[in-house]
C-alpha cells in the first residue's frame, strides 16, 4: 500500500510539472531558447580546426538561453566525454568522433547529442525537446545524431562505422542532409567555416576591427581576405577595399552617443564600385541575402558603389 502511496505521489509530481510548463511550451516550441553566441563559436572552432574532442551545453532556464557548459580539450577521450554528462540532467552535447574507415584512412564526424536521461525532471525534458531543433539549426555541420536515454548495463555496446561506442549513447546512423547543400544548391555560393568563426570572434570578443569577404568565383565560395587587428582605423579599413573589384565586409564602429556613453555598432558593407565588372556584381548581388543570413548580429548595413557613399559621416549618420 506505501508503495503504490509512493507511486501514485511520483505520478502527481510530474503532472504538476507538465501542468505548470503547458503555459510556457507553446513559446518555447515557437521561438526555442535564445542561444548563446559563443554555443555557435566554440561549434564553430571545433569544426573548423579541431581545438576541441567535445562540447556540453546546458540551458539555462532563468535566462532562457542555451549556453556552454564544459569543454574536452582534443586529447581527452569517450570515457571523459560520457563522464562530463549529468546522471539526473539533461543536456546537448557535439563530440567529435575519430574512426578508420575500412580502406584504412582516418577520418571523423561530429555528433550532435540530445542527453535525456530518464531520471531527469520532465518539465527538464519538455524543454530540452522543444528546443532541440532550434538550437540544432544554430551549429551548421552536424554530421550524426544521437538522441540518448539511461540504459542498462547489460545492454550490448552500440557498434557504429565498425567502432564501440559508449553503450549509453543510442545512436542514429543516418546521415542529415547538409543544410549547407541545401542552401548552396539555391544561391550557388557555399560560405567557408571561417567566414563565420571570424565574424563570431568579432562579434564576441571584439579581436578584429573589420573583415573583409571575397568570392573565389573557381571555388565558388566566401572565404576571409583580410582581418584586420582591433588597433586599426577606419580608414585603413577604406584601403583595405579594391577600388575595381567587389567585396563584402564588417566593420566594427566605435562611436559615443549624445548622452556620452561609448557604443558600438556591427556594420555590414556590400561594396559594388561602378568600375567593378558587371558579372562580378551580378554574382555578390545575388549571393548577398544568402550570406548575411550567416552572419547573426549585423545592426547596420551600407551599399556603397564609391568612397563616399561609406565615409565616417556616412557611418554616424546610421547610428544615430
């Protein structure tokens, strides 16, 4: 009798759980949790070049935002990556797994990992749920899924690319499709990884001044042509633009309001000089949308076809 007490005890609990996040659900599902910009950058450090083995997010549900929580330093293993994860807590997680393919060539592919162990609270899990798929659409490049619950320790070890992996971790082997190919196969220009990594750098930590975008029209792609150091000034970022060819930028603008108080603003610069040739502006016009929908946190933006459409009056006028 105490124990179906105790049952019936736990049941009420986490209806009352439900019943009281139903309010805040609908939200959630619409719009997600914010996501914090250095969850996108430290992704993007980990693709990129590999700086990291794992990355945990936890969301934090007074803030409502997804944040990092730990990080594995590349040499760390599985073991350390499981052990990072709470027994009684939900959390995201991205590991970067390092396997040899049958024809003997190493390789590796980044896992992205929804933790939902059945301890967990349920108003946890129907926050973690409804808010996986935005956040999943922050951290372009996730190769595999996994959505992963307790299980028990007889449970066979889960065998994927010919490899033991950690049997807690149920895995789901299909490929997603690459946003990525998907987007490209739309605006015909791919955006290279560090593109994005340099403008989060600029964004969170401020260590550039401006960035300056070229399309290799061969590659068919957005690479980096220049950064420029956090020292410099405007107007070597005005030099740093080809006076025949088109580019796009960033600008990071200093500037004190009228109540004396120091600010800045990000500005995005698509740069279309009239010398320019006419294919070379036809393809950065066409690829523009596509590309600033990469960059999240452009507060201003300038088209410019010569130097005084772009000029320091220019740039005070717009923050005004």
């Amino acid at each position: 009798m105490i124990l179906i007490l105790i049952d019936q005890h736990v049941l009420m609990v986490q209806l009352q759980e439900m019943i009281s996040f139903c309010g805040g659900v609908k939200a959630n599902a619409a719009s997600g949790m914010a996501v914090h910009d250095d969850c996108k950058l430290k992704f993007l450090e980990l693709k990129a070049k590999r700086t990291y083995r794992f990355i945990v997010y936890k969301i934090e549900e007074q803030q409502k935002q997804v944040v990092v929580e730990k990080l594995g330093e590349p040499g760390q293993s599985h073991d350390d990556f499981a052990a990072s994860l709470p027994a009684d807590e939900c959390r995201y997680a991205i590991f970067d797994f390092d396997f040899v393919t049958a024809e003997n060539c190493q390789k590796s592919k980044i896992f992205f990992i929804a933790w939902s162990p059945d301890t967990a609270r349920v108003r946890s899990k129907m926050i973690y749920a409804s808010s996986k798929d935005r956040f999943k659409r922050e951290l372009d490049g996730i190769q595999l899924q996994s959505n992963a619950e307790e299980r028990k320790r007889e449970e066979k070890n889960i065998r994927l690319l010919s490899v033991t992996f950690h049997p807690k971790l149920s895995l789901d082997s299909r490929f997603n499709e690459s946003v990525d190919a998907l987007a490209n196969a739309a605006s015909g220009m791919a955006v290279h990884d560090d593109c994005k990594l340099r403008f989060l750098e600029l964004k969170a930590k401020r260590t550039h001044r401006f960035i300056v975008y070229k399309i290799e029209e061969k590659q068919k792609q957005v690479v980096v042509e220049k950064v420029g150091e956090p020292v410099l000034s405007y107007e070597d970022f005005a030099a740093s633009l080809p006076a025949e060819e088109c580019r796009y930028a960033i600008y990071d603008f200093d500037f004190v309001t009228t109540e004396n108080c120091q600010k800045s603003k990000i500005f995005f610069i698509a740069w279309c000089p009239d010398v320019a040739k006419v294919r070379s502006k036809m393809i950065y016009a066409s690829s523009k949308d596509r590309f600033k929908r990469e960059l999240d946190g452009i507060q201003v933006e300038l088209q410019a076809t010569d130097p005084t459409e772009m000029d320091l009056d220019v740039f005070k006028s717009r923050v005004n």
